[in-house]
C-alpha cells in the first residue's frame, strides 16, 4: 500500500480545474438546449385550415358558398308529403267556410282557386255554388274559368246553372262559348238552358251575331240540340239581321228542327207564324187529341 501523502495542489492548478468543469457544464447545457430544440422542431406541424377547406380545379381551396355560410341550413324542396299535407289543410280550411258569411270567405277561396293543387282549385268552385244568387261569385269564377285544366273550367261553368243568379250572365257564357275544350261546352249547354229566359235569350242573341266565329258557332251548335219553340223565335232574330254568314247558319239549325230553310226574315216570320200552332212546345207535332185540348 502506498501510505505516501500526495502533494497539496496549487492554486493555480484548482482555478484551472474549476474551470474546465464549468466549461464542461456549459457545453452540456449547450448540448441539451440543442437537442431540445431539434425534438421540437420535429414534431409535425399544425394542418392549415386551408387544408381542410374543399379543393377545387388544381386542389384550390374553394371558399364554402355565401347562401351555406349566411344559411347553413337552406331547407330542402317541398317533399310529396308536404305537398299533401298542404293539400288537406287547404280542403279543410275551405269546409270550413261553408256557414261563413261571403265577405269573410271570399279572400280564402281566391288564394284556393290560385292553389297549385287541382282538387283544391275545384273544391273552391263548388263551394261558390254554396253562395248561391250573391252576385260577388261572379269576379271569382272569372278567376276559375281562366284555369289551365278544363275540369275546373267547366265547374265553373256548371255553377252559373245552380247559382240562381239574376245579373247579367252573358260575359260569363260567351267565355265558355269560346272555350276549346267539349265538355265546357257541353256544360255550357245545360247551364244556358237552366237560366231564366231573359238571360239565355241575352247570351244567345249575343253569340249568334258574335264576330268571334268560334263563339258564334258554338251558339248555333248548341240551338241544334234544343226542340223548343223558344229557339225557333232566337232563330227568327238572326234572320232579321239579314246577315248571310248568320242566316246559314240559322238554317242549318231550322233545318234539324223542323227540316226548314229560309232565304230571309220575312220568308221565315211568315211561315212560323203560318205553322207554329201545328207544334208543341217541344216541336212535336200536334195529335188530334192535342188539338181538341183546350
């Protein structure tokens, strides 16, 4: 064992040795602070929210449209089933109606007849019928018979002929006149002979001479279907105006009426007055028995 006493070390030589220790730690601090950093800096970057964005040509982030990000929910289209159920509201809304006094209900059943829906649109017409002889239906069902679908036109049509109405009737009829569509007209057929005389006399005396030839026609077609004495005298009107396109036509009805024509009024008064007592009011002809009835 070597008990020799190592000699005392100088000053000098401890400053040196403290020295290169703090050197030493500050080479280590150094170090550490230089592999902190690079542990940091090698953690993956945050994602930018560009990113996240949806691309467009050449992956372009494309901004979210204004109507998506003023209205992120925009509601979708009118399913069928909100369609129905539109539907069904309206109906009831306009049974409702029924006990109503017409100046309540009238704005509701406009708003109706302007109803998407066609069986709405109907219903609205039929219930005017409700309303029978108040002249303010009239502006409404003007409304209906400029509808696109015919069904709801010829109702409308068909309410004149139960409305009891007593107003002048004829703006309304020569619109179904010119309607183009058979079953207006045919309706329009059953309603003119409904009304009082006086209004299908005005309607008729109207249409015959109309400039319109549809409308015209459709007069005189609608006098080939009616075997009265009534239509023989509206006839008799035509041919005192003496006009060429009108007493043809006037004949053509005289001649499914009675297998008559005429070249004029005079020729045509003459032998209706001659004649008129041989037939009945529905153009049949008088029997024996029928003369001797008093």
């Amino acid at each position: 064992m070597n008990n020799q006493i190592q000699p005392r070390r100088s000053s000098q030589v401890r400053f040196q040795e403290n020295t290169i220790l703090r050197v030493s730690c500050l080479g280590l601090a150094v170090l550490a602070g230089a592999l902190v950093g690079t542990l940091l800096t090698g953690f993956p970057a945050p994602v930018p929210a560009a990113a996240l964005m949806p691309t467009g040509k050449d992956n372009a982030p494309t901004a979210p449209s204004h109507e998506a990000a003023v209205n992120p929910a925009v509601p979708p289209a009118p399913s069928a089933d909100d369609e129905t159920t539109l539907k069904d509201t309206w109906l009831n809304t306009l049974t409702g109606l029924e006990f109503t006094p017409f100046d309540q209900a009238a704005p509701q059943i406009l708003k109706a007849l302007q109803c998407t829906d066609r069986d709405v649109r109907l219903r609205a017409v039929n219930l005017l019928v409700m309303f029978g002889d108040n002249a303010a239906i009239l502006p409404l069902l003007a409304v209906a018979q400029r509808d696109a679908d015919a069904e709801v036109r010829r109702d409308a049509i068909g309410a004149l002929e139960n409305s009891g109405l007593k107003a002048n009737l004829t703006p309304y009829l020569l619109a179904g006149a010119a309607d183009k569509d058979d079953d207006v007209r045919s309706t329009l057929i059953e309603t003119v002979w409904s009304l009082s005389p006086d209004q299908r006399d005005e309607f008729i005396g109207q249409a015959v001479n109309s400039s319109r030839e549809d409308i015209s026609s459709a007069a005189f077609e609608m006098l080939k279907h009616e075997y009265s004495t009534q239509t023989v005298k509206l006839l008799l009107n035509v041919y005192a105006t003496n006009n060429a396109a009108g007493i043809k036509k006037a004949n053509d009805v005289m001649n499914t009426l009675l297998n008559q024509s005429f070249a004029n009024a005079t020729e045509a008064a003459g032998w209706w007055q001659q004649h008129q007592g041989e037939y009945q009011d529905d153009l049949t002809l008088k029997t024996a028995d029928d003369a001797s009835t008093p």
